[in-house]
C-alpha cells in the first residue's frame, strides 16, 4: 500500500509507534478491566505474564505499559522494511513461541506470506453503491442485509422503534443464512459474485418478507478500526484484529508481539467451505465500509465488535439512507447485537415496549446492562459539501481528529 499510495518515508510511518512501545503509554480503564477479566489466559503464558502482570499482579489504571522488545521490532521494520517482519529472527522466534505452546507454525509459513490486493464486492442501496471486501471477509453479510432490508420501502418510525429493530433483526437473520457457504477462504467457496445476483437476492427477499431463516451465532472480537478522509476524496478504513481480546493470550517474549487466534474462525464441521485445512484462510468478521454516491465519496464508516460489525454497519446505514438523520445521532441510537449461540441482545436504552414488542413477534430478546463488545464501537467520516464530518462511538475508547 505504502509503495503504491504513499507520500511519507517509511521510517516516519512507524515513528509514534516506536515512540509508544518505547516509552510506554497510560494504562486505560478498559485495558485495565480486561486485563483482570483474562487474568488466568495470560498468566499461562511466559511473555503476557511478564507484559502484563508485573509481579504477578494486573497492571493498574493509570500504570505505564512499556514494551521495549516491540519497540526493538518496530525499529528493525521502519529501517529494513516490512521484510524484516517475515524474515530472519522476528519470523523464527514468533515460529519458535507457536511450537513452545504446542502449535504448527514454521518460518516456511512466513516465507510464503504476502498481502494480495482484492476487487471489492458491491451493491446499491437507496440510490447509493456500498463497497466491502469480498470473502474471506463477512462483507457480504452486510449486502445481503442490505438486500434483505430494500425488499420494500423502509417505513418512517423512530430509530428506536420495534419495527425498525423487527426489520433489521429479520434481515440479518436471513442474510448470515445466505452467506454462509460464500464467507470462506475463496479457493475453496462458490464466487460470492452468485451471491449478488437478481436471482439469489431475489430468493433473500422472498425469505425476508416471509420470516424464513437461522439466526447465527457470532463470536465476540478484539479489533481496532480506523477511519481516515482527506480533502482530495480520497478514504482508507484499516481493521486490526487479534481476534479476543488478547488473541491467543500469547506474547513472543523475544519480540513482544501478541499473537492472534484469528483461526477460531473456521468451523469444526467437516465438508464445510470454511472448515479448517492447512494453508486456508478462515472466514474473517473484519467488514470496513465505503458508501459512494453518484461516483462521489460520502461515507468512509468502520467498526469492532466480531462477526457483529456487520450488524452495527446495517444499522448505521440504515439510519443515514434510510431515516436521513445525523451521522451523530446515528451513532448514539441504542443497538441491537448477537450475542453466543445467536442470542438476541439490545443495549439497555432500548425501550421495553420495543422489547415486549419483540417478544410477540417471535423474538426473544435480552437487554444488556453491562458493557459487552458486541455492539460495536463506530468510527465514521461523512464527506459533505462544506467539508467532512467525523463520529467517534464512545461505546469502546474512540476518538477523532482533524489535521
């Protein structure tokens, strides 16, 4: 990308970074909470111990978290390039850290790594195209959604409305259905092309008016997500994720890289296309959005939160195309989110008239008053004609800023 795109050297890029490992940052309240929460995962394991409980105790609010083995890295990565992380003695120690915990990983693995560019997937929505990445990605749960909802016209009801959250309960019922055997490695699943066509998104929209579909069940998520716009119209969304929170709960004490247990997302169901084989890629829930109008950028929108980003994205969407409100207020509207074994689950400033309501429509639904992960944390750009216009979702640590 840095080849293709960028302006800056690429040293400079990793300078902030270098910077935080290096002299450390303000432990928050949220790592502080989850730290304790995985006390026991990461106590297991030689390097999240010594990282993150010093003394056999979880670092504190407030706390330095220091990490001068990473900083190492990101030193050697901003002086040889994105190289000396598939190479040499990064690539042998993490390879090494994987077999120490009773995993396959060998530094032939590193060698044949390598980021692909891919042809986006694509539909129209009241007017607008949406543009996601294509399978392994969950995109194409978010078009079918999409699909699902423009069935008909959208009624004018509150954004806390039952039937808006009936609608958008329903849609997404039926489109994790649909998805399922395209969201895959895509070696080994249909071209998801096929699901995208007017006789398939036909078949979602018969099954959408007619109430028929499993819920899925979706998996909870450690991700970053980043939204960035400029004054030229150009937009990028980056995604991070470890998968947990802590991923695998392992960090490679040579390197102080955390690594990730991202192939949690594969299932255990043989015959599947997304059942787990060597060299495959599992279904991956990252889901950045890109919404265009007329050929001109308007909404650059990403999320956390699992599988469920793609339910946070069809609500958010919704509430822009749909009910024409406020990015701002769009943002704050109480969610509706997945939870494990597809249960269910609306933040507790959703009315009880909306869950009764819901509960007569077949839908049994659980109000959440503790923070959970599932319903999202958005950060969103909207490109308007007296300049752009960002949202950053307090439900997680969030901020925005203008340069």
């Amino acid at each position: 990308l840095h080849l293709r795109f960028g302006r800056l050297a690429w040293g400079h890029l990793f300078s902030k970074a270098h910077e935080f490992a290096a002299r450390g940052f303000p432990v928050s309240k949220k790592l502080e909470r989850d730290i304790t929460h995985y006390r026991d995962v990461l106590a297991a394991d030689e390097g999240s111990r010594a990282l993150f409980l010093p003394g056999g105790q979880p670092l504190k609010y407030g706390e330095r978290l220091v990490q001068a083995n990473l900083a190492e890295c990101i030193a050697e990565i901003a002086e040889r390039g994105a190289k000396a992380l598939y190479e040499d003695r990064m690539a042998a120690s993490i390879a090494g850290a994987v077999q120490r915990n009773g995993g396959a990983l060998s530094t032939a693995d590193f060698a044949i790594c390598d980021a692909v560019w891919v042809e986006p997937l694509r539909t129209s929505y009241r007017g607008y195209d949406v543009i996601v990445p294509p399978p392994n990605s969950y995109g194409l749960a978010l078009l079918l959604q999409l699909a699902a909802l423009s069935a008909e016209p959208f009624p004018d009801v509150a954004l806390d409305s039952m039937e808006r959250y009936r609608r958008l309960m329903m849609a997404a019922k039926v489109a994790f259905a649909a998805s399922e055997p395209f969201i895959a490695d895509p070696a080994c699943a249909p071209p998801p092309q096929e699901a995208l066509s007017e006789e398939f998104i036909g078949a979602v929209r018969c099954a959408f008016k007619a109430g028929q579909a499993e819920m899925a069940s979706l998996p909870t998520g450690g991700t970053a997500t980043l939204s960035i716009a400029d004054n030229t119209g150009n937009a990028i969304i980056v995604l991070q994720s470890v998968m947990q929170e802590f991923g695998s709960g392992i960090v490679d004490p040579e390197t102080g890289i955390l690594l990730n247990n991202r192939m949690s997302g594969f299932t255990h169901v043989p015959g599947r296309a997304n059942s787990v084989m060597p060299g495959k890629k599992p279904a991956h829930s990252l889901s950045p959005s890109i919404i265009v109008e007329g050929g001109a950028l308007r909404f650059v929108i990403g999320t956390p939160g699992g599988s469920g980003q793609t339910v946070t994205l069809s609500q958010t969407i919704n509430g822009l195309l749909d009910h024409r409100r406020p990015l701002a207020e769009v943002v704050r509207a109480p969610r509706w989110s997945l939870g494990r074994a597809g249960r269910l689950m609306v933040e507790e400033n959703v009315p009880d008239e909306v869950i009764e309501g819901l509960g007569k429509e077949g839908m049994a639904v659980e109000k959440i008053r503790t923070h959970v992960p599932y319903f999202g944390s958005v950060e969103a750009i909207e490109i308007r004609k007296d300049g752009l216009n960002a949202v950053a979702d307090l439900r997680r640590e969030a901020s925005m800023c203008r340069m």
